[in-house]
C-alpha cells in the first residue's frame, strides 16, 4: 500500500479535520454554555466580585452649649479598613502596614478575629492621622484589600475642661453588640459608639443611623468608584444636642482651679436645676480617645494617683461637714422643731454635755446663746446638737432620705455615685455590725446633725440641695441636657421666712467677720454661702489636711440667687480660704456676663487688696466693715440693709 | 502583499489567517493594558507586541525564500543544538514574571528566549527528517520506539523546568506526525493508553472498567499485534495505576493543588482555584455579544490573571461575548485545517513537507485547545500562551518561523 496516494493522503486528512472539529467544537460547546446559556448568571458574579454594600458612619449630632456654642462635633478624618480574604494574606498585608501606622500585634489578631467572625470588611483603624494615611496611600499597591475613607471624627472643643461631662466616643467593643443598650437593629461591629459622658448617655440621639453605599472595588481592593446599579442610602446625621451647660463658664472654672488641687466644682441655675458648670479636677482630654487611645497614654491615664478619669464631682463621696447643717436646719423648719427667731435653751461654752459624754463645739471659746442665722453664720455645734434632739435620729433618717442623700440626684450621666445616709435605724447594725444591736442611740442624731456621722455626699448632691434653698425649698433634679427630663425633684416644705432665715445665716458666713468674707466679696453681686471641713480618712490620722468645702449661692443685691455653686478641694483645709474663692469667682464670672459687664480676672476684695488699694465699690457695698479702719481690731458681722434675699 | 506572496507561490489563505490572528492579538494586549489602575508596562505591551510582529514578519519574508534542502540539512543539528540548550536552560535557566521559579528562559545580552520553542520546531524537523523515507506505515511498537525517542527526549528536558504545557506540545506533535506517517489509530490509543490510565486510576472501578476495556480491545486486534507487545500494553497500564499514588504524592503542592482545582474550582476560591473561577466569570460575564473592546470590568479591575499572557482569551471572551470567542476558535480551526489541507494536496515525493505540516498542527492544537480550554476550566491550568494572540515576543517570532517553514516546504518540490 502506497502510504503517501491521494486517497490515502485525503484519507487521513479527513481523520485531522474531524479531529479539530471535535476538539474546537466541543470548545465552543463550552463557551456557548458559560456565556450564552450561564452569561447572566457570571454576570451576577462579576458584579458580586467588584461591588460590595459598605456602610456610610453618619455624622454624630453635634453638642451645643446653652449659648449654641459647640462642645461637641465632627471634623473629617480617615478610616482604614480591610475587606476580608485568605487569613494568612490579611495577616501578611496587615503586617506590611504595620511599618507604616500605629497597628500593634494584638490590633492585628483582634482585626483577624472580627474578619473571621463577621466575613465582613473590618475597621483597621477608625482614626487614622493624615501622615499614616499618606504613607499608606503612597504604597497602595502593597495593601491588597485595603481602603481608605474618610470618616467624621469627634472633636471636643473644651478638651480636658470638659472631658467629664462630654464622655467620649469609641470603636464599639464585643461586649457592647451583646448588651441591650445596643441593640443589633442598630449597631454593628465597626460603628463609634459613646462611651461614658453624654457621649454615652445620649447615644441613641446622636448616633443617626449609617447609610449603605455599593462601592465598586479592584481585585486588590481599591474602590473604583460607586456603583450606581443599586439603590444607595444616605447616612441620617445624629440628632444635635442642647446642654445647660455653660461653655465659657466650664472653662473659667479650669482655669481658675489651682492646677495643683484636686476636687469638684458644680454650678446649677436654681431656676431649672440646669448644669451650668460641672467640672472635676483634675481632669482628662477626651479627645485622647477618639479613634483609639494609645496605649501609653492610657496607662498613664489610669495609673496617675491623682486619678484623673474619675468624676468626682458625680462619683466622688465627701463627708458634707457643716455644708450638711442647712439639711438639719431645714428638716427641722419643716417639721416645726425650731424656729428661725428661737435661741437654744443651752448656750454654746465650746461643748456640751449628752448622754453620759461631753460634745465639743469645733471653737472652744464658745458661741453663747444663737438663734437659727446666728447658728449657721458661726456653724455653731452645740446650737445643731439641740437641733438634732429635737428632730430626733428618726424623723432625721426619714426626711433626709426623702430629700435623696442615700439616693442618685438623677442626673443624665450614665454614672453617679448614690448618697450615703442610712435609711433607717437599722442601717446601723447592717452596716457597723453588733455594736449596734440594740439600735443606735440618739446620739447619732447629734453626729448627723452637724454633718458628721455615716453621711457622703456627692458635690453635686450637696449642689441640688443648695437649689432647694435659693428657691422655696423645691429642687428640680440637676440637668445637663436641655429638656431632659426623668428623675424627679423633692421638696421641702418651708416657709417663705424659713428660706430667709437660712439665707440670713448664710449671709452671715460671707458678711464682713464671716469665715468666707475676704475670698468671696464681690463688686456686683451677693454672695451667700456655707463653709465644710470634711474629714477624709487621712485627715483623722493627720496625714493630710481635711477636704476644703463651700456651698454657696449668688445673684445681684436684693434678687433672688441666679447661681448655686458648690466647690470641694481635696485636702483643702480652710472652706473659706480655698473653696469659697472659687465659688465667688465662678459665680461672679457666669452673673457679669449673663448681665453684660466686663469680665475681669481680679474679683474677690480679697484679690483686689493681694493686687492694690481697697476699692471704692468695698466702701460702698460694705459700710459696714471695719476693715482698714484705724483702730478697728473686729469686723461685725452686720448685714442690714443688705435686701433680705427670696 | 497578496502579490508579493502568489509571486512566491506561498500559500496565501494560510498567511493571510494568521496576520489576521496576529493583528487581533496585538489589539488584545492593548486591551488588556487598560485597566483602572495602569501599569507601564502592561500597558505598552501591545507596543512591544507590535515591534515583535514587524520582527517576525521580516523573519517570514526571509526564511519563506530558505531553499528546502537546507532546511532538511538543518533538521538533525537544528535537533542537536536545541537538545544543547535545553540542556544548558537547565544549568543556567532563569524564570520570568509569574513563571519566576521555573528555569525555561536563556538570556542573550538584552534578548531572552526560551529554547523549548525552537526544540518544538527543531523536534519537528528531525521526527520528519526520520519518518519521511518510510514507504510503509509503522504497524507495531517497535516500529514506535524511534520516533517516540527523538520527542522523548527534548520532552523530558523540559518536563524537568519544569514545563508542564510545552511539554504537552510535544506530545501533540508526536501523535499529529505518527498519524500522519500512516499509524493505525488503534495503535496510537494504544500508546496512550497507560497515560489515560494514569488518570482514571483516581477510581478503582473507573479503572477496573477501562483495563477491561483496553484488554478487550488488545484481544479483537490479536492479529495485529504480537502477543508480547500486548502483555506489554497491560503491563504499562498496570504500572501507571500502580504509580499513580506515589507519583501523586511526589508533585509539587501547587501542581496538586491545580489538578484539584481542575475538578472543583470551589476547593479553593481564593487561592488555587481563584484564576480559573474569575476568568469563567469573566467569559461568561461578556455573554452573548461582549462588554465592549476594552470595557470588561474583570479585566479593567485586575480580576482576572495573566490577561495578556496566558488568559488573554478571557479578555476576548468578556469583551466580545460568544460572538468573539466563536469566531476567534473559528479562526484557529481555519488556520489548522489549512495546515492539513496543504499536507493533503502534497506530492507524493513531498513527504518531508507533510509530516512538517502536521508536526506544526500538532503543536499548535495542543496549544490552543489547553490555553483555551484552561480560560473555561475544561483543562488544568498550564502555563501555555495562545499563538499569535498572547504576548510574546520570542514566542511569536518562533511561530511566525514555523509559518514561514510550512509555507516554505510545501512550496518546493524536490
């Protein structure tokens, strides 16, 4: 057989064509089903492959002072995120941006975790500084899956003058998306939350909701662009938010406590129980916060002895001390057991005798015989001593607990310390065990009278009961935000000459002679209030001085007060010396510009007199006061004339 | 042109398809360098394509004039030298781009190569320098061992790259020639049939079923084959069975890891079997009539892999749909049906030229049929480039050589 004949040749060229046909035929087979018969559906896929559904973080409500100045609000920033992907690649890629950003290996695992956990696109870093974002932008290439957004970020304008009251925001944690507070309708991993402050305790109105937004990305994951084939939601902002605080007042607040001191400063309107200053010393830069604190500052933070994160102005617990003798006083006007114009059957000599003990005035020499003002003005113990054995230890335990010192003010901050008072007679031995099993003695009614006793206070509690005073006995529950509303007041019920004659023995503290009068005379204003020296566990053993307090109030000559403000220095000693300046220049402060008049750094007679001559306005609004008169040794206290006050 | 080729006689049809395919490719690597984020040189690889094209036509043009005793003469040292360099790739070899960690690439000062192109032409020649004088055709293994050496051996160098797809080349080339030298079909089947066997050894009773099968078919055709060479054919089939699982464990992960994902692309999504899910969806994402030149979002988006090398028919296919892709593999089957078409209508002194022809079909099927089907998943991934059409440069001026030795041989009668 000749192998290379025509035939032969045809022959076999027929074999190779049916060859290349069946062999392209059944790939064109295949193409005509992926592309014609599958084509939507790889269609879907590649559609899947580019474009993914992030959401928009909406722009947090912005936080206004009582003026509408901002306290609170949001600049732009970047946020890092990576989509997931093979573990080890998302490791390797998130390693590789780890010489360029802030990202430690236990961020790394924790992003690792939520990947795996979600099968989402997880937030790297939430806050990322612009130079960390240009270094990695620059390498883009190297960060598969990674991308870059901006992102509002918080921004608190009053940083560490405010940090206590305004909270701040963070990455919302696990434990978070598991509580009720935050109910997973709402929040997902990866959204800002607030944490603490009136970040956290007006959350749900200032989060708004995030939008979604179907963004087109590269294999490499970087966006493309938006893709408009589906619907896209736009973010709903947060609610704003109104305060009664009162920016500029927090501010002089800072500034004018002693940097080195630590304590509270709180300044209601006792129209409305508003907050118009709440300011805790020493205090934090929640701006820190945001986006993730680093973690030196915060151990830092947190092992600093002076303790700057804790509230003390809402958490701190003080021994109220003779601040606490207006309750005593007021309980007792209620109820009818004294009078303002009667003295105490037994005059004060330095002590008295009760029961089978001797009870010491804090002055040795004696106060003689006081009516109700006479006894505050001088905090005269052996005056409240009678006073609180006529209340009796019973009636004591019920009104105060009526009037909440064993409760929450109710302020809206997410956290606050409750009173401690006992509730009742047997709060004694569930607290001090067997001692007291058989009751306490009525002699506890003396201890709590002036102050002392199984009593802490809050600053801000003894600031709500100093509202009840500059009113009508009545206390709206203290509020930060304005029209918040919850916690109910309480009242005490107290007659119109009850009021003055508290208001006179406050008076007395702060006229010429009074304890509090150099430090808290001021040119325009009244200024009337109660000195405390609060005894501290280190200041028992005399290890430190006691805890400086003074509650006052102030408002023009002849009104009603307009501003309740309380101080407590830690280790303060002297009241008078160093609580009640700050009280005078703060309320000085918030009256000169609610009224218009200039604001001056020099306020108190006694800074003018550090800082010049006696100012005419001391002649003239104090006649009275002997002070830098020849031979006058004494000022008397005298306050006639002076309005008598609402 | 088309004058220029009838005043040397050329085949014109052949040419003119394959500057239409060359022309296309050029167009397809510009495609594929528009992406969203550009890179330079993806970008101007078309550019490079081109220069390349130029090259290879004035190669064409030259070696088209080549007298066929020459080209004859050239076959066995032709063979030698790329046998040499296969060798030297070996010891001195370098890897390129994606393929950095196999060793097939030579370097010449600024130009590179890879020998197993010229050794496919090389091996061609030489397989037709040795088949050409037979007057009979070869009827039993024995007839078999020659030639099957001569592709052996090169086949061998370049499995041990390793080279996987080229080094399926060969095998094409050496069935498309013994066919063509007048070889039963049965006895081909026989030949590959422990290959086949190899693969179906995965299932025991696949492969109980098969061995039936190749018994039974040794027993009809007792009369053709001696009783030793049929033990032999059980015997072969046996040992690649018996081989298959240490052969198995003996590849490397990422070579396992590619026939699994040839199975179920889904074993794997992000890693091994990430190519050939994103080029199916990019293929089949173009559907009927194409996204458009240039506008194929897998593409543009860096979805897809190798987009002007080894998948640049994914490219076609999002871009142009089934329409594309049918006439693309419409024209390949014109150009091969067109090498054949010339062997048939040879001389019957001209059996150098036809077995050349068909050596050339050989490579070229097996080239097209594993780059194109891998782009849809119905072959494992090799790393094989598509002729005229991915890019190349070296690649495409060995391809445009073998056209001009096609059209030359078939021309000239001795």
């Amino acid at each position: 057989m000749n192998i290379r004949h025509p035939h032969q040749l045809r022959r076999r060229a027929v074999g190779a064509y049916v060859a290349t046909a069946l062999t392209l035929g059944g790939l064109l087979v295949g193409f005509f089903r992926i592309q014609v018969l599958l084509g939507e559906e790889h269609r879907l896929k590649a559609a899947s492959n580019r474009v993914r559904t992030l959401p928009v973080p909406a722009p947090r409500g912005t936080v206004y002072d009582r003026e509408g100045r901002i306290l609170a609000d949001n600049v732009p920033g970047y946020q890092v995120t990576i989509l997931p992907g093979p573990t080890e690649e998302v490791r390797a890629t998130l390693e590789r941006m780890a010489e360029h950003m802030e990202l430690s290996p236990e961020r790394i695992e924790r992003v690792l975790e939520t990947l795996q956990a979600y099968g989402r696109e997880v937030v790297v870093e939430s806050d990322t500084p612009f130079d960390e974002v240009a270094a990695l932008e620059e390498r883009r290439a190297d960060f598969p899956g990674v991308y870059i957004e901006m992102r509002p970020r918080r921004r608190y304008a009053l940083g560490d003058a405010a940090g206590h009251i305004t909270g701040y925001v963070g990455e919302i944690t696990g434990e978070e998306l598991g509580s009720e507070a935050f109910p997973d309708s709402l929040y997902e991993a990866g959204m800002i939350v607030g944490k603490i402050g009136i970040e956290r305790q007006y959350e749900s109105l200032l989060q708004g909701r995030p939008g979604i937004r179907h963004v087109e990305f590269d294999a490499r994951g970087r966006i493309v662009g938006d893709f408009g084939g589906a619907e896209a939601r736009a973010p709903e902002p947060g609610t704003d938010l109104h305060l009664n605080l009162d920016l500029e007042l927090q501010r002089w607040v800072h500034e004018i406590f002693p940097d080195s001191m630590s304590g509270a400063v709180v300044a209601l309107d006792p129209a409305d129980g508003g907050v118009l200053a709440l300011y805790s010393a020493p205090g934090y830069d929640p701006n820190l916060f945001v986006g993730g604190i680093d973690d030196e500052v915060w151990a830092a933070l947190s092992a600093d002895e002076r303790k700057p994160l804790y509230d003390r102005a809402v958490l701190g617990l003080y021994a109220p001390a003779s601040t606490w003798k207006l309750a005593a006083a007021g309980i007792a006007l209620d109820l009818g057991v004294v009078t303002p114009d009667e003295e105490m059957p037994e005059p004060c000599t330095g002590s008295m005798f009760y029961g089978n003990r001797s009870w010491g005035c804090w002055d040795r020499e004696g106060h003689g015989y006081n009516n109700l003002a006479e006894a505050i003005g001088n905090s005269c113990d052996v005056y409240f001593y009678q006073l609180g054995l006529r209340v009796g230890l019973s009636n004591l335990l019920t009104r105060a607990n009526e009037i909440g010192f064993s409760q929450q003010c109710g302020v809206d901050l997410p956290q606050e310390s409750q009173g401690v008072f006992p509730d009742r007679p047997e709060w004694y031995r569930e607290n001090f065990g067997e001692a007291y099993r058989y009751g306490p003695t009525e002699g506890e009614a003396l201890n709590l009278a002036i102050g002392q006793g199984p009593n802490s206070q809050t600053p801000l509690k003894m600031a709500q009961f100093y509202v009840a005073l500059a009113r009508d006995g009545s206390a709206p529950p203290p509020t930060i935000a304005r029209a918040a509303s919850g916690a109910s007041g309480w009242e005490l019920h107290l007659e119109p000459e009850h009021i003055d004659a508290l208001q006179h023995g406050l008076r007395m503290v702060t006229a010429p002679g009074g304890t509090a009068h150099f430090g808290t005379a001021l040119e325009f204003w009244d200024v009337i209030g109660k000195t405390g020296t609060g005894q501290n566990p280190l200041s028992v053993r005399n290890l430190a001085e006691d805890h400086a307090w003074f509650a006052g109030m102030a408002g023009p000559p002849g009104e009603r007060p307009e501003i309740v403000v309380v101080s407590l220095i830690e280790y303060g000693r002297s009241g008078g010396q160093v609580a009640a300046p700050i009280v005078a220049k703060t309320a000085d402060f918030y009256l000169r510009r609610k009224y218009n008049i200039p604001v001056d750094t020099v306020q108190t007679f006694r800074e003018h007199i550090m800082t010049g001559p006696i100012p005419r306005w001391y002649r003239e609004r104090f006649p009275d006061s002997d002070f830098g008169r020849t031979g006058a040794e004494e000022a008397a206290p005298n306050v006639s004339g002076r309005g008598g006050g609402g | 042109m088309i004058r220029v080729f009838e005043r040397w006689s050329l085949d014109t049809q052949l040419v003119l398809g394959i500057l239409a395919l060359s022309l296309f490719g050029v167009s397809m690597i510009y495609s594929a360098g528009q992406v969203h984020v550009p890179n330079a040189v993806t970008q101007e690889a078309w550019v490079r394509q081109a220069l390349w094209f130029g090259l290879a036509l004035v190669a064409f043009s030259v070696l088209s004039r080549v007298p066929l005793r020459w080209i004859e003469g050239a076959a066995y040292p032709s063979y030698a030298v790329s046998l040499a360099l296969l060798l030297l790739t070996l010891a001195i070899g370098e890897g390129r781009g994606t393929a950095a960690g196999v060793r097939s690439w030579l370097s010449l000062g600024p130009l590179s190569f890879q020998p197993a192109e010229v050794a496919k032409l090389a091996t061609i020649l030489a397989l037709a320098q040795l088949l050409a004088p037979r007057e009979s055709g070869l009827h039993s293994l024995r007839d078999l061992v020659k030639p099957a050496l001569v592709v052996a051996v090169p086949l061998m160098l370049v499995m041990l790259q390793p080279d996987l797809g080229t080094a399926v080349a060969f095998v094409g080339i050496l069935f498309a020639m013994l066919y063509w030298a007048a070889t039963p079909v049965w006895l081909l089947g026989l030949v590959a049939s422990p290959v086949l066997g190899l693969f179906l050894s995965y299932d025991t009773t696949v492969w109980s079923v098969y061995i039936l099968l190749v018994v039974g078919g040794l027993i009809l055709l007792r009369f053709r084959l001696s009783l030793f060479e049929s033990v032999a054919v059980v015997l072969a089939n046996f040992a690649t069975a018996t081989i298959s699982g240490p052969l198995w464990n003996s590849l490397a992960e990422y070579q396992r890891n590619r026939i699994l994902v040839f199975l179920d692309p889904e074993v794997d999504p992000r890693g091994a079997g990430y190519q050939v899910i994103q080029s199916r969806v990019a293929i089949g994402s173009g559907g009927f009539g194409g996204q458009g030149f240039t506008a194929g979002p897998q593409k543009r988006l860096d979805f897809l892999p190798e987009q002007h090398t080894d998948f640049i028919f994914a490219v076609v296919g999002e871009e142009f749909g089934f329409v594309g892709t049918a006439l693309a593999v419409l024209a390949f089957g014109f150009v091969l049906t067109r090498l054949v078409r010339m062997a048939s209508h040879l001389g019957e002194t001209q059996a150098f030229a036809g077995l050349v022809l068909l050596g050339i079909f050989g490579a070229w099927m097996v080239h097209v049929f594993v780059n194109v089907g891998m782009t849809i998943g119905v072959v494992p991934i090799t790393g094989i480039p598509l002729p005229f059409v991915s890019y190349g440069g070296t690649f495409l001026l060995m391809s445009w050589v073998a056209v001009a030795i096609a059209v030359r041989v078939a021309h000239e009668r001795p």
